[in-house]
C-alpha cells in the first residue's frame, strides 16, 4: 500500500501590467491491498490556472487612439482581459 501525493503553485506578477499568472496544481494517487487477491489504485488531479492577458489600446505616433474595428468594447484588450481554466480528472482501478 502506499500513497503518494505531489502539488505546484506558481505566482507570477508579470514583466508588463496586467500580465499576471497564477497556477494551483495538486496530484494524488492511491495503492492500496484490500485483500489477499484484491487491489485498489485511485489517482486524481486538479488544476486551477489564472491568466491575466495584457492589453492596451494602441495608439499613433501622436498618442490618439487608433481607430479599432467595433470601438474600444469591440477592442480585445478592452478592460481587464483574462483566461481562467479549471479542471480535474480521477480514476478507479480494482484487481
């Protein structure tokens, strides 16, 4: 029988403004007897992953804003921008 269990974090504040980065991630997995004839592995993961995405309008050589296709909330970068993704998986073997 046995257990083992593994996780990472990172934080990062990013080199520009809002590019920012945080990542959870955790691992655990089970190996266990039941019996003389009877075995059980479980393992599961998690992740957790937060990215902020830089943005900007641009601007010309003279500091106005550029004209962008659908104005400033058509803009990509509008506001503040991010991608978040979260997610797991498990799994069950018996023998």
């Amino acid at each position: 029988a046995g257990l083992v269990v593994s996780g990472q974090f990172e934080s990062f504040r990013g080199w520009r403004e809002q590019s920012k980065r945080e990542v959870w991630q955790i691992f655990a997995k089970l190996d266990a007897d039941l019996g003389d004839r009877t075995r059980l592995v479980a393992m599961g993961q998690y992740l957790d992953r937060f990215y902020e995405l830089p943005n900007g309008i641009p601007l010309d050589r003279n500091g106005n804003l550029v004209d962008v296709a659908g104005g400033r909330r058509g803009f990509i970068g509008y506001l503040e921008p991010f991608n978040r993704s979260r997610g797991g998986f498990g799994a069950l073997r018996l023998e």
